[in-house]
C-alpha cells in the first residue's frame, strides 16, 4: 500500500484497531461461551464442551484462511507492481 504525507501510517493503525476490536470481541464470546456452557454443566451434569468441536474447527479455519490471504497480498509483489504503475 502507498502512502503519503499526511496519511503514512493510517494503514497500519487502521488494522491494529480492527484486529484489537476482533480480538476484544472474540475474547468476550470465548468468555461468554465458557459461562454458559458452565452453568448447564452444572445444571445437567454432563459436558458440554464437545459441543465447541465443529464450531471450534470451522472457527480456526477461517482464521487461517484469512491469515493467509492477508500475508499473500502483503508479500505480492505483482500486486503491488500494478497499483503503481495502473492508470487510476
């Protein structure tokens, strides 16, 4: 990404608050899934956390593929190329 004058750094502070906001959420679900699923343990006596296992998963692969598209458009240098030098 290219940057200028007034705006150099925008970008980098922009995702730090989007991966800040993500995580702070996250945390709370994490957290709020753990009460839950803590009080019906207690209530039925049996666990529950096998329930999180698909959830969990399908979780944990979305992060990965956006992880790695992030690092794949980071590390393009063909992208990078093109919004130099393309007529906008």
């Amino acid at each position: 990404m290219q940057e200028t004058g007034k705006t150099k750094g925008w970008f980098t502070f922009g995702i730090a608050l989007i991966v800040l906001g993500g995580a702070i959420y996250a945390l709370g679900t994490v957290l709020g899934l753990f009460v839950l699923f803590q009080q019906s343990e207690d209530l039925v006596g049996a666990p529950f956390w096998a329930v999180l296992l698909i959830p969990g998963l399908v979780g944990m692969g979305f992060l990965v593929l956006l992880a790695k598209v992030i690092v794949d458009r980071l590390n393009n240098a063909e992208d990078d190329h093109y919004s130099k030098t393309v007529d906008k």
